[in-house]
C-alpha cells in the first residue's frame, strides 16, 4: 500500500477507482438511478459487507451513545462521487463529504477477496515489532529514571523549603545541609503519603518538574483544562518516569494518559455517561433494568457481577488518566481529589451495612469489583473494615441458602476484585499492612466459597513496569491474590508490536491481561481514538500468536490457582511450550448499557468518513433481561480510519504495515479465557431474578 493515499485528492480517488475498480465504474456508467446501481454492485461484490452497507444505504439509524438520528447514504454518495464528471459528489452538502469515505470505500472495494492479498504477518515479525518497545526495567530506562528521581527530588526540596510550619509531615529545617535534605526526601519518595501530599496539581508545576519541557500549545491545552476544574494530579514517581531529553525512550504512551487534549478540555462541563448504566436515579431503573441502592455506591449491568464504589479516599485515584471512562463522575466531583472531603463520614458505616444487604438479598449476584476512583486509594482501615462486611455478607448468603430447596438458592459471593492502577501510579502504596490485610481476606473469604481473589490494574505500556512497580505486584502475589490487566487502547498502545510487548512484560512478571478495551468514542476522545477495525487487526495479527489451546489453559489456570506466588511457575510454562508471549486478553469495547463485546458488522460510514457499526451483545454471557429490549446497537465512531492512519504516520509509524487495517468489517466476541470463568456451584440457583425493572 503506497503511503501516497494519506494524501489523495477527491481527483486522485477517482482515477483509483477506474483503474482498480473497473467493474463499479462500469456500474455506474450502465445504472441511470442509484436503485439500480445497487443491483448490480450487488451481483457483482455479492459480499457480506459490501451487502450490508447496501442494505443500509438510505436507512435512518440512531447512535446508542449519543441517541442522534444518523442517515446512511454511503453507497449513494459513491454513486453521486463516479458519476459526476466534475471530483464531487453533485450534492447539496459537497463540503462535508471528505476523502475519507471514499479511501475506505476503495480499499473496502478493492480488497474484496480474490482481488488483493495481503502478505501474512507472521510470528517473526510481530516480535520484531514487538522488540522495539522497551520496559521500565531495561538498564537504560533505570538510568535514564534515576536521574529523572533526582532532578525531581532536587525540586522538591525547593518547594518543601518554602514550608515555614514545623508541624508539616514533610518539613525541612533551614539547619540541615542540602546533603541530608537530599537524603530525607530521598527517604520520603518511598513513601506513598509523600507521594500523595507532593503530588502536582497545576500545569506550571508539572513543566516545573519536566524541565520546562511542555511544549507551549501543551500548556495553553493544560491551563484551560484547569479553568474549567478539570482534575490534575501526577505523583512526582510517575512524572519521573517520562523522558524530558526526547532521544532516551518512546513515553508517547505515558504522555497519552496524562495529558490532556484539546478536544476533551473543551467538551468538558457537557460530557455524557458513556455507560449510560451509571445514570442513576432513587427508584428508577437504570439503563441495564437494575433497581440500585440510592446514591452512587453500586454500578450494574449484568445478573452476575457489579462494581462497588465506597464513600472513601476510594473515589480519588493516583492520577487522573485522560481516557478515563469515569470522566462524567469526575465532572459531577461524585470522583475527586479532595481527601478530606473523600473521607468516610460517620454514617458510612450505616450505610455500607444496607448496601451490602443489596448483594445478600439479591439472587444473582456472586462478584464483587471494588473500584472507584481506585480500590486502594482507601486507607487500609476502610479496606479491612469493607472486607470484613463482605466476609460478613457471604457468610449470611451462604447460611440463607441451607434453607431453600435446590433450584431456588441464592447464588453466592465466589468472587472479589480490586479495581487499581496504583502499582503504576503509586506501587509504594503495597505495603506490608496492607499485604497483611489482603492475606486475612483470603484465609477467611475461603471459608465462605469466595475463592477467586482478583487485583485488577490497569498497565498502558511496557514502560510502567518499574523495579517498583515490579517489587508491589510480587508483595500482592504473596497474599494469594492474582493480578490481572485492563489495557485501553489509545492511538499510541495501538501502534504495531506494542500490545504484545505489554503481554510480554506482564506476564513475565506475573500480571495476567484480562482485557484490551477500546476507547469510548466520544468527542472528549477523538485525539486518542483507535477505531474499532485497529483492535481487530491487532486481535488477529498480533495477539494470535500468544493464544493458549484448550489443553495449555488448564496448565495455566491450574498454576495460577495452586501456586503462591505463581510468577517462577509462569516462565517455566513458557519456555516450556516454547510460547514468546500469553495472549489471556479478549478485545471489546464496553457498550452503553449493554456491556463489553466485539460482534458487530460495518453497516455503512458517514459523509467524514466514520464507520457506523452494528453491535450485538457477547453470547458467551449472562446479560440483564432488559437485553432483550435493546434491538440493536449502532454505534458511530468518532474517528475515519483515514485519520487514524495519519496520526500513526505523523508518529514516525511506517503505515505500510497497517496496509489490512481497511478489511476489519466485522468481529466476534472472543471466548472468555478459562481463568475468569465462575466456579462452578454444588446447586441449582433460581432463575429468578430480582432486583429489577424492565421498562
């Protein structure tokens, strides 16, 4: 594929498509109306997606996530396109029409099978790729790091020595040498309270500590963020991993998280729930059918599991990542930064009783995500003291259930998960209490039937992976926890190789992937948008390579649960099968209201050039029974491929290794790895389902 095409005019689209496409200029020519012209593409491409858009095309669809009308006319306006002797479509809205639609509709066309075959990506080349993304544990990304700590550190006594008030926890007398400051802070930095109490909250500071590094139009995006109260925290360890020279390693990852766009500062104020599930209203039923505890302590979508955000520290997190699918609770400041006002109050306890009576009384629920925020931005006696009306919960649900006849039991409390990405932002904040904590849970909850123990984190690059970072999951594995990874894949996560760089370096140090999420397509996202066909082609290019067959996934799991820690077990694994990296993730976007899933098919692209998708929910799932009132989905992306494409080549990408991206029309959402199954129950529970109300 000639990288040319980034450039074509609608002049130079039109000689492609008589050259390479002969037949549908031929179509064209012969058809005096568009109904006609249909007909024939019809006999001619008699292909699934190329039927489908003209199934579509005059067709009126509303997008789920934004509830707008679209109207589809994509096969009609590369009709009005060829025909016209001039390069425009002879339409009323010319303008709008960009070549974006008609590269995708030529490489749609052009790679219909039979026409063009791509080279095979084979396993040599994806670790080629792969090999080009470093981890934070290379011995030139230490030493590169290292320096980074002590310039920060340096500053930081700066701004400590601006503290005249000895009751400070982090105060510096003027009699101290500039020596033993640097050895106190030093001390300090290991702290995950200095961490928290030293983090940056304004755009000067952070190109303070980045050696005035940010470029001005970064600045300009970051104080108007600021003007309109948008969050802002790094923790001084996570500024230290970014690089400020610019030739020492690729951090465009890291930058991608924490900085934010222009797009998302001026959406800001007007940002809707993506998963319109977490609207919710005392009384009403939320968009899944869910009946909730009033306030916004419980998230539900499906029968079996819901997330739990307590009223703590919980509902602040490390940092604020700038893909965040919270951003709407960060907006509403139902998430925060303010500690003091995250505090638990003195009725939490009350309330934290009811809520758990929630899950006790429902007849479905058996798993348990503690989130926020971030699970472990709560202090340990929060944690210890939700633990304990969990252990509590299950036992209750658990005693309920020897007096209901089988088939109309209860299902119970098997599952607890973490919600963090504080072993990246913050790995300090595994200390030995809180190891301790997580240690008693698992002795006890087992008693209970609880018995997968998850800690679910949120790696975006091989370059999060520390000493530190490594040192916090190694303390987390000795509690008997496993760690799983959530990765969202943003336009720098998704060039070539680097997903499965990320597997690579997880699963050496024992983190398993879970999920690759796309990111949600709204406007606040358009700059770090990858469309859906990327994650696809990374799905079967890429990721193939590290899947496990039916007969290695017991091997797997059966080391994952009877090894503490697992992580020595693991490599043996893979050098055993001769495995280069474990591919544990399945790829999906979270659908508003419906949940996670990747089936959908192409049915048709707007006038920009943006692919309108049709979703389906994952099969391989229990799903609310208000499902069955959904229809389908239609999603529209926020984002040409044309356009992704061109970020990737301003990046230094070489395209051409993107050249099939154009052929993901349609995907299925992959089975769920055997580790994430629910045990299996000694009984029949009811089919009953409560807590709910279809609407």
């Amino acid at each position: 594929m000639n990288t040319l095409f980034i450039h074509w005019t609608l002049k130079d689209l039109k000689k492609r498509f008589i050259t390479d496409c002969p037949q549908i200029c031929q179509a064209v020519k012969e058809s005096v109306s568009v109904k006609q012209f249909k007909e024939k593409i019809m006999e001619l491409f008699p292909y699934d997606t190329i039927l489908q858009l003209i199934r579509y095309d005059g067709e009126t669809v509303t997008d789920f996530s934004t509830g707008k009308d679209v109207y589809i006319r994509t096969v009609s306006l590369l009709y009005s396109f060829l025909r016209s002797e001039k390069n425009t479509c002879n339409d009323a809205t010319d303008d709008a029409v960009k070549t974006d639609l008609f590269t995708d509709l030529y490489f749609i066309f052009r790679n219909t099978p039979g026409r063009v075959r791509h080279e095979t990506v084979t396993e040599a080349k994806v670790m080629q790729w792969a090999g080009q993304w470093v981890s934070g544990l290379d011995p030139n990304v230490r030493q590169t790091r290292e320096t980074n700590r002590q310039r920060i550190i340096n500053k930081l006594i700066r701004r400590l020595e601006r503290r005249h008030s000895v009751n400070s926890p982090y105060y510096l007398s003027p009699s101290r040498s500039f020596e033993e400051k640097q050895r106190l802070v030093n001390e300090w930095w290991n702290s995950h309270r200095f961490q928290l109490h030293m983090a940056v909250k304004h755009p000067d500071e952070l190109n303070f500590f980045l050696d005035n590094t940010l470029s001005g139009e970064t600045m300009n995006i970051l104080h108007d963020a600021r003007k309109k109260n948008i969050p802002f925290f790094i923790t001084p360890y996570y500024a230290s991993l970014l690089d400020v020279s610019g030739n020492s390693f690729d951090d465009s990852v890291l930058r991608s998280y924490i900085l934010y766009t222009k797009e998302l500062v001026e959406t800001f104020g007007e940002i809707k729930a993506w998963e319109k599930e977490d609207e919710v209203e005392a009384g009403k039923a939320n968009a899944a059918g869910w009946i909730l505890p009033e306030g916004h302590n419980i998230h539900r979508r499906y029968p079996e599991a819901a997330i739990f955000i307590p009223d703590s520290i919980g509902r602040a997190c490390g940092g604020l990542c700038a893909s965040c699918q919270r951003m709407y609770d960060f907006q509403s400041r139902r998430l925060n930064f303010d500690f003091k006002e995250l505090s638990p109050k003195e009725s939490w306890p009350v309330k934290l009783k009811k809520l758990m009576t929630y899950f006790e009384e429902d007849t479905q629920l058996r798993d348990i995500l503690i989130t926020g925020g971030d699970a472990l931005m709560s202090r340990n006696a929060t944690l210890r003291n939700l633990f304990d009306a969990i252990y509590r919960t299950a036992l209750q649900k658990k005693k309920a259930n020897e007096n209901r006849p089988d088939g109309e039991k209860y299902a119970e409390i098997q599952r607890i998960r973490l919600g963090t990405r504080l072993p990246v932002y913050l790995p300090m904040r595994v200390d030995e209490e809180l190891i301790s904590i997580l240690k008693d849970f698992r002795e006890k909850a087992s008693k209970t039937g609880i018995t997968q123990l998850i800690v679910q984190t949120h790696y975006q690059t091989p370059l999060e992976m520390t000493k530190e970072s490594s040192e916090a999951i190694k303390r987390i594995l000795s509690a008997g926890w496993i760690v799983t990874n959530q990765l969202v894949f943003n336009v720098a996560a998704s060039r070539r190789g680097h997903a499965v760089a990320l597997r690579r370096t997880l699963i050496n140090n024992g983190v398993v992937p879970y999920y690759t999420f796309s990111v949600k397509g709204f406007r606040e996202n358009y700059a770090v948008y990858a469309p859906i066909a990327r994650s696809m082609q990374e799905r079967a290019e890429e990721k193939a390579y590290g899947t496990l067959s039916m007969d290695e996934q017991d091997e797997f799991v059966n080391i994952l649960r009877n090894n503490i820690p697992y992580t020595k077990e693991i490599n043996k694994f893979l050098l055993k099968r001769k495995h280069p990296f474990i591919a544990t993730d399945r790829s999906v976007l979270n659908l508003p209201g419906i949940g996670k899933s990747m089936t959908f098919y192409l049915a048709g692209i707007t006038d920009e050039g943006k692919r309108i998708l049709c979703f389906d929910h994952d099969s391989t799932r229990k799903h609310s029974p208000a499902i069955e009132d959904f229809g389908k989905i239609y999603i529209t992306e926020n984002k040409s491929i044309l356009a992704y494409l061109k970020q990737l080549h301003e990046s230094g990408e070489d395209i051409k290794a993107y050249q099939s991206i154009w052929e993901y029309t349609e995907g299925t959402t992959e089975p769920k790895f055997k580790l994430y199954e629910y045990p299996d129950l000694p009984f029949q529970i009811t089919k009953a389902v409560n807590h709910i109300r279809i609407r």
